[in-house]
C-alpha cells in the first residue's frame, strides 16, 4: 500500500493544534483521550436536534446502540464521572476526531477543548472559559474575532417567573434550545391553541389539568385497544404525550402579557452591561424577580473585564443559544469577523456552561460544568489566509 503524504495544511493545522494543547497544559488541563466509539444513548437524549441528525450509528453483537463520537463533550465528561476525580475539580484538555455527517464536506475533522469540573466558582469560570477561547483563536493568528454571547439560565428564570403551565414551559424552553425563531413561534403556537372547534374538542377539555400520569395511562391504553403501535415513527407513549400536551396548551393559551414580556426580553441584545440595565428594568416594570440569574450574569462580566476582555466589543443577546439541550447557563461563540449573524454559520470556538449534564450521564449529586470546543479545520484555514495575506 503507498503511503499518502500529510497536505501542508493538515501540517501547520497539526503544528498549530499540538502548541494549543501544550498551552492548554500549562495551564494546567490535563489531555483527556476518550474512546472513538460511544454509546449512542446520551448523544441522542442529551445532545440538541443538529447534533442527534448527523449521528454515525452503529450496533454491537448484544444489540446496544453505538456512535461515534460527534464531539468530545460527553465522552471526557463520561471518562470523568468514572475515575477516582468524579466530584472533585479538574480540568481536561482533548485533542482528536470526531464524527458528523456536514452534507458534502468531511465527516470525519479534528475537534480540541478544554471541559471543566467542579468548580463553584461560576461566574469566575465562565470568563476563564471565553478567555482562553480567545486565547486559543489566537494561538492560529486569529485575533479579530466577533464574540457573541448569551445565557440560557436568564430565559429559564423568566420562564419560571412567568408562572405558566408546565407544558408552556417545556415548549418554551424546547424551542429556545433549538434555536429556531422564538418569537414567531409564540404567535404560531398561541393563534394555533385559541379557542376553536374540533371534533376532539370535549376529550382535549377534558384531559386538561387532570393528573398528567393518569390522562398519559388511559391515552395510551384507549390507543393500544385499538391496535395502534406507532404512527409515523411515533410510539403510542409519545403520542400519547403530545395529545396531553395540546389539550393543555388548547385549555390555556399563553397569556397576552407574558407574550408582550417574553418579547420585550428577547429584544434586549447589544453591550453586556446595557443589557443588565435593560433586564433590570423590565423586571421592575414587570414585577418580576429574576435577580438571582441577572446578578450571576453581572457578575461573569466583572470577571470578564478582569481577564482583559473589552466587554465592550462583546455583543450579549437574550435570545442566543447554541442548540444543545444540555446547556444550563453562560453561552459564547466566535466567530470571523464578517462570518454571517445566521444560526447556520458554525463558529470558531464555542461554548457555556452545562451543570445538569453530570446527573443526566448518572452522577448521584450535581457538578458544575463548563467548557468549549475549537474547531481546528476553520481557524486553521483563516489562520493560513491571514498569514498570506501578511506575507503579501
């Protein structure tokens, strides 16, 4: 067999990855090397919709579900809750493939990063996290980044604040993590569950606010007497559960004002500290305490300011989110300059915070979690035009 020689990209993308790593482990992230091959299950509940659609699956001899590994979140975080560690701070650096289906360009790319453990000190986390994202941008030549950032936890308190039902909550949050356009999806969703006429009408009333155990149980028992198994892809206990989802949302549309705030807040966008004063005042004006979640968010942006990010030149948006469902807090990303607003346009380095996910992959007690990914293909690309264009 001949051997193929290394592209000189795929050298300078190895040089310029092998001096993060070093950076990484000086200061003090210790390089994690998780298997290739995961089990498919935490990628497919954890993981958000982009992620679980680009999957590579496959199945042992003993019928479990088998991936490989999308990114290297889950497995570094998984190797951690099983080693002696678990529970204690740490901090791991990785360096290695992953495995997405990207419609027409490699599947197979280098991933690196940096996962956190068990700090308490969040708000002081988080800004070492974008510090040396933007640290590692630079370690390629990349400085001129726009840097975008947001935080999952302030919508969840909102939510919580507002009161509504349990199942306008779990849409709210779905549809916000999914990235799709929040607040066109509100007006859809509260024209669609205004009161209307059907011929399910009397049994969606009353299944309204019963014992959602219970209505699931007969639901599903009225559809296996009358032999249904699945429909579309769907199994009864998740039609079931969407028919109990809409008899809640048909009995109590969202209400016009906590539409008119949810709007208000997901406007708020620009400076950082612009932004506190803005969250500030539609609380006060609102009558709502979310102050827990925005003195957190005011807090980050001191330890931001103190790691020497001009915070200034850092846009904050209510309404950011990376897609991934697992994330519970602080979100960031950066990107070129120049490389798009769309939700599409994937970043350069990209982030945030992810307490829930340890008890999630099994952990008896909850652990804080933050980290990123750098996505070596891009910053060695713009790294190498950068270059070229100095050379020129």
């Amino acid at each position: 067999m001949t051997a193929t020689a290394a592209s000189p990209g795929a050298a300078g993308s190895a040089a310029w990855a092998d001096a993060l790593l070093l950076s990484f482990a000086q200061g003090g992230y210790v390089q994690a090397h998780p298997a290739i091959l995961q089990p498919a299950e935490p990628f497919l509940d954890l993981s958000g919709e982009d992620i679980r659609k680009s999957l590579y699956l496959t199945t042992d001899a003993s019928g479990e579900e088998l991936c490989l590994r999308p990114d290297l979140t889950i497995p570094v975080a998984r190797d951690y809750l099983a080693s002696p560690s678990a529970g204690k701070p740490a901090g791991f650096s990785y360096l290695g493939p992953v495995f997405r289906y990207r419609g027409g360009r490699p599947s197979e790319f280098l991933q690196a990063g940096i996962e956190s453990f068990g700090r308490q000190d969040r708000a002081a986390a988080d800004a070492e996290m974008l510090a040396l994202a933007l640290q590692a941008a630079a370690a390629f030549g990349v400085k001129d980044v726009e840097i975008r950032t947001g935080d999952v936890a302030l919508f969840n308190a909102l939510i919580d604040a507002l009161d509504l039902y349990p199942v306008w909550r779990r849409r709210l949050i779905k549809d916000f993590n999914r990235k799709v356009s929040l607040t066109e999806d509100i007006e859809r969703l509260t024209l669609a569950t205004a009161p209307g006429r059907n011929e399910y009408e009397g049994v969606l009333a009353a299944l309204a606010g019963s014992d959602r155990k219970a209505a699931l149980a007969l639901v599903t028992d009225l559809m296996s007497i009358a032999g249904t198994t699945n429909v579309g892809g769907r199994t009864v206990a998740e039609i079931a559960d969407r028919f109990l989802e809409q008899s809640t949302l048909k009995a109590g549309a969202l209400p016009r004002d906590a539409l008119d705030i949810i709007k208000r807040f997901l406007a708020i966008a620009g400076d950082p500290n612009e932004s506190v004063k803005q969250l500030r005042a539609l609380t006060s004006d609102a009558k709502l305490d979310l102050a827990a979640a925005i003195d957190e968010l005011e807090r980050r942006i001191g330890f931001m300011t103190a790691r020497g990010i001009d915070t200034k030149l850092t846009r904050f948006s209510t309404s950011f989110g990376r897609g991934l469902d697992y994330y519970t807090g602080f979100e960031f990303e950066l990107h070129a300059k120049g490389n798009g607003k769309g939700n599409g346009v994937e970043p350069l380095v990209a982030g945030g915070r992810y307490d829930g996910l340890m008890t999630q992959l099994g952990s008896s007690t909850p652990i804080p979690a933050v980290g990123f990914s750098v996505w070596i293909e891009a910053l060695t690309q713009l790294g190498q035009s950068g270059a070229q264009g100095s050379a020129a």
